[in-house]
C-alpha cells in the first residue's frame, strides 16, 4: 500500500500491512519511492504518513485508545 510522507510529500510503500494497522504498532517499514531504484526499507513513525490525498490515517490503526475518544 502507497502513502504519502507529511512532510516531503514523497511516497511510502508499506512493506507489511499487519503493522499498518495494529493500533499498537507507532511505526511501519517502508521503501521510499524514489529514482528507479528500489530503496532499502527503513522505519516511518504513523504519524508522519497520510493516505496519498492527504486524509489522515484512522484512529483504529494509530491509537489504543480510540474507542474512549469516540463518545
């Protein structure tokens, strides 16, 4: 899956899903998409990814305790 980096606005192809969305996990290994080289995989905290138009990531991936917040 492609994200988008806050900050730089390059892409982020998250190697492992499963860490993507475990609420418990602050980061994901990803490759930066840049040149025509495959990067090696590096870690990106959650919190500086977006989907690729901007939205922020859901709560139910990015804090354990988002049910609380809710009501």
């Amino acid at each position: 899956m492609f994200l988008k980096e806050r900050k730089s606005g390059d892409l982020v192809d998250v190697v492992e899903m499963r860490r993507l969305t475990n609420l418990f996990q602050d980061s994901v290994e990803g490759r930066l998409q840049a040149g025509e080289e495959q990067q090696d995989p590096q870690e990106f905290k959650k919190s500086d990814l977006v989907f690729m138009s901007g939205e922020e990531l859901p709560g139910c991936w990015t804090d354990p305790n988002y049910r609380s917040k809710a009501k």
